[in-house]
C-alpha cells in the first residue's frame, strides 16, 4: 500500500471518527436543554456543526486522492 491509498484510509477513519462526535454533541446539547443550560446546549450544537464541516474537508481530500 503506498503513502496516497494509507492517506485515504487515515482520512476515512477520521471522518467515521467525527460521525461519532457530531452525534454526541448532539444527544449532549439535548441533555443540557432541559436543566436550563442553553449557552452550553448552543455551544454543543454549534461544535457538531463545525464538526460536520470538516467532515465535507475530509471528503473533498479523499476525493483529490481518487
């Protein structure tokens, strides 16, 4: 396997990996909505939002790879 196709497989992983905290930010910033703390629920929504967008820099990255 060379340099590019381990690339590819480290930015896939990465990107699995940042599914599993866009999802957990999330069921957090529901969990803090309802004991009243909505800067913090805001904050959460927002990371799993930043988060998604590097999701779509990690996509377009392996796409460079082919």
């Amino acid at each position: 396997m060379d340099e590019l196709e381990k690339l590819k497989r480290l930015l896939r992983h990465w990107m699995e990996h940042n599914n599993e905290h866009v999802q957990l930010y999330r069921d957090w910033a529901e969990k803090a909505s309802p004991i009243g703390n909505r800067e913090l629920c805001e904050i959460l929504r927002r990371l799993s939002n930043e988060t998604e967008k590097l999701n779509r820099l990690f996509e377009e990255a392996i796409k460079i790879i082919g």
